[in-house]
C-alpha cells in the first residue's frame, strides 16, 4: 500500500522550532518530487515546500523562506522539513504529498504555536 | 504567483443532484490543473488530474473539463459521502503551487 505517514508536530512556543518527519512505504522514493502543505485551522490549504527526487532543487513559499528547511534521505524514504522561528501563524496541520499533482498524501502532523 | 479563484464558495445540492464547482486561474495554466476533495479531520484526496484524468480509484461521476483559465469539475448524481470541500491547484506556473479557496458541497 502506498503510504505516507507524519510525525514530530506539537505544542511549541513563538520563536521554537520542531523538525518534522514523513515515511514513505509502498513505493518507490527516490523517483517521486515531494512536498509540504499546509492548512491553518478552519482554512484552505496552502503549498509551503517542494524538493525534487533528488534533493538537488528546492523551493519555498514566500511565508516560510529563510525559517523552514526540507530535506530528504532516500536511502531511509524520508522526508523532513526543519521548521525554525516559529510564529503563532504557523500553527497548522503540516501534510506531505507526492509529486506536482499531490497524488499521494499522508495523514497530516499538527504544530500548534502558542505561549 | 497566479491566484486561483473558485466558486461558487458553497454549494447547495440535493442527494442524487448534480453539482458544478468552478476554478479559474489569473492566467492561463494550460492543462495542468487538479482537482482534490476533502472531508473534515481527512487529508485531501485527488480526484483529477491534467484539468480532465481521473485518479486512480476515482468513481466515474467525477469529471473535470476546461483548459486555460477556466475549468470545471462536475459530481453527477451526488452521493452521501460526496459532501465534502474542494479544492483546485495548478501546477504549471510554480512555485508557487496554488490553491483556490475551495467550494463546499453541502446538503
């Protein structure tokens, strides 16, 4: 089964960081683009980060640049994002998804940004 | 950036009904467009792909049509579990990926 599963969301404080996680089983990894997207409580969704199948090219949404970081190891079909300064508009649930038509996504991890 | 515009923002639909949602695009995203439903506490779920191809697994009354700036995704014969959120993104002109705001699908 194709799957993708989320970890490392919480609670955490303005100015913290969490790093988050996403597995990826049932197919293979290392050919797929991978994204983050995320949705604000009660908002629509909104695309925050793609980095090719190989790591080389990545870009940012503008909201996030200079704070977030993806990455991935392929050798562990994981992908990662490093998300830093937190600010209380962050706080969301953080989807991974396969490829440019997000054809595959997992469950979601929720990061919640309050003091 | 191109802005994804969708509508209506609800959409009111009798079981067994048709619905018509809308997307358009600030410019022309030729065919790259996809189509995603999502129920509540659920990830989205891609319905459509290439503005038109079906999703794996995607029943038959889904349907989506349009190239450019305007497109279209029609669920004849609407059935419980269709009342949902949905969304429109291109991916022609990126990054940014985009989203429309989405249009819910009630009772």
């Amino acid at each position: 089964e194709v799957q993708l599963v989320e970890s490392g969301g919480g609670l955490v404080q303005p100015g913290g960081s969490l790093r988050l996680s996403c597995a990826a089983s049932g197919f293979t990894f290392s050919i797929y683009s991978m994204n983050w997207v995320r949705q604000a409580p009660g908002k629509g969704l909104e695309w925050i980060s793609y980095i090719s199948n190989s790591g080389s090219t990545i870009y940012y949404a503008d909201s996030v640049r200079g704070r977030f970081t993806i990455s991935r190891d392929n050798g562990e079909n994981s992908l990662y994002l490093q998300v830093n300064s937190l600010r209380d508009e962050d706080t969301a649930v953080y989807y991974c998804a396969r490829a440019l038509y997000l054809d595959v996504w997992g469950q979601g991890t929720t990061v919640t940004v309050s003091s | 950036e191109i802005v994804m515009t969708q509508s209506p923002a609800t959409l009111s639909v009798s079981p067994g009904g048709r619905a018509t949602l809308s997307c358009r695009a600030s410019r022309s995203v030729t065919s790259n467009l996809a189509w995603y439903q999502q129920k509540p506490g659920q990830a989205p779920r891609l319905l459509i792909y290439d503005a038109s191809t079906r999703a794996t697994g995607i029943p038959a009354r889904f349907s989506g049509s349009g190239s450019g700036t305007e497109f279209t995704l029609t669920i004849s014969s609407l059935q419980s579990e269709d009342f949902a959120v949905y969304y429109c993104q291109q991916y022609n002109n990126w990054p940014p990926l985009t989203f429309g705001g989405g249009t819910k699908v009630e009772i």
